[in-house]
C-alpha cells in the first residue's frame, strides 16, 4: 500500500501561511500524480490541489486559486501545500493522496483518481481564525 504521512497543520489567523508537506514512505513520488483533499466535520471531501509527475502540471481547486502553491522537492518524496493568505473557509482537516496514474496523465486529469484514494490517513488539521 501507498504510505503518507501529512503534516504541518496548525492554528494561523486570516491572511496568514502555512506549509503543509505530504511524505512518501519507501518510496518516492516519481511517476506518480499526488493530490491534496481536505474535509470538514459532516461535509464530503473537497480536492484542493494536485501535482502530476508526468509533466509536472497542477491542478487548483477556484476556491485556493492564487492562494495555494503545491510542489515536490527534487528527490520527490515530499510534496507540498503552500497556503496563503488563508481564510476561515480554509479550515479543515487536509489530507494527500497518491497514484501512480501520475505517469499517464496530468494534475486535473489525475483527481478523479486520487478521489477515490482509500487510504486517506487522519490528515492534519488546519484551523484558522478571524
């Protein structure tokens, strides 16, 4: 199974930053397409961003457009959420998934994939107040 590890969550007021990093456990992230999802209490799980190694296009949801920022690091075993400017509508619990559909086809295209990822772990919560 894919092993990840979010992380970096925390408490931030509005118009703050925060940098989330999802880790890849025995492997790297190469070939693959990585998302980051996020949830809160008694609402579905939105997609929020995604990272495609094919060509290394990314995909952002209209509500973090121009806000957040996803990466990798060059070894590809961490992929990151750079949040900024961050809004109370941001709070949730922030989770990442992995596919290697990653090396077939771009971010946007790899969503509906990294959707369905069944091994979502507790995420990391973000909390951030007015």
């Amino acid at each position: 199974d894919v092993q990840l590890q979010a992380s970096g969550g925390g408490l931030v007021q509005a118009g703050g930053s925060l940098r989330l990093s999802c880790a890849a456990s025995g492997f790297t992230f190469d070939g693959y397409a990585v998302g980051w999802f996020r949830q809160v209490p008694g609402k579905k799980r939105e997609g929020v961003s995604a990272i495609s190694s094919k060509d290394d296009s990314t995909y952002y949801a209209d509500s973090v457009k121009g806000r957040f920022t996803i990466s990798s690091d060059n070894a590809k075993k961490v992929v990151y959420l750079q949040m900024n400017n961050l809004k109370t509508e941001d709070t949730a619990v922030y989770y990442c998934a992995a596919d290697p559909i990653g090396r077939f086809v771009s971010a946007d295209q790899a969503m509906g994939v990294l959707e369905i990822f069944h091994n979502w772990g507790q995420g990391t919560l973000v909390t951030v107040s007015s």
